[in-house]
C-alpha cells in the first residue's frame, strides 16, 4: 500500500476542542475580568498565568500552599474532584466554599469554566 493510500485510509485525528475559560473581574488582578481559551489537560494555573492573570503560586505549582485558590462556579462538572491533599490545603485557603480548588491541581477540561478569584490570598508577602 503506497504512504497515498495509508493517509488516505487513516481516520482523521479529531480535533480536541478548547476550553473555553472566563475569569469574572477582580480588583487586583484582572478588573475588567478576562475571557480565553485553553487546551484541555491543561494546569488552569498555567492557562491563567498564560493569559496576563498574575494569580499567585507561592509553592512552584505543586498543591503545597492554597495561594493559588479559585472558585469554579460553572463547569465544576467537567473537572476531577479533588484529591485529599487538595482538600488538605483548601483548608488553609481564605474565603473557602463548596465550589472552592486550588487552581493548579485543576486539569482544563470541558466546555466552559467560570472562574472567580477570591478577593485575597493567604499569602502576605508576594515574591516576584
């Protein structure tokens, strides 16, 4: 079978579609509130910091420290639960509720996320 035939006959990969994310308006870090897309398997972390959202991350993107907390209040059904060292560290986060995660724990995923920032962090000193 010549290379022609073999691309001919093999299935077109499908094309993953891209989450797509909206981070509703926070004073500090995005006033106006930001809308983007973001592959899915993705860190949101990364999808955020990415897209001009300095959201903190005081422990290098490893789920030790709760700085980077969010609040997903749509799209939470698409997403993994939380695992019980995510749920160790909310417990340190400000302002926890039901729809509370640790943005880097979460892995994109879905149609769409809404996402809102809690208006402060537990970290009091940031580090650029």
């Amino acid at each position: 079978m010549s290379t022609e035939a073999k691309d001919a006959a093999a299935p077109a990969a499908a094309a993953v579609p891209l989450t797509h994310i909206r981070v509703l308006p926070h004073p500090d870090l995005c006033p106006e509130g930001k809308v983007f897309e973001a592959k899915p398997g993705r860190k949101l972390v990364d999808a955020m910091l990415d897209n001009g959202i300095e959201i903190e991350h005081a422990c290098e993107k490893v789920g030790a420290c709760a700085t980077c907390h969010v609040h997903v209040r749509e799209g939470a059904q698409f997403l993994a639960p939380a695992d019980d060292e995510e749920e160790d560290q909310l417990d340190d986060a400000w302002g926890l509720d039901a729809q509370s995660r640790l943005s880097c724990c979460v892995k994109v995923k879905g149609a769409e996320l809404v996402i809102e920032l809690p208006k402060f962090t537990r970290n009091h000193a940031r580090e650029r």
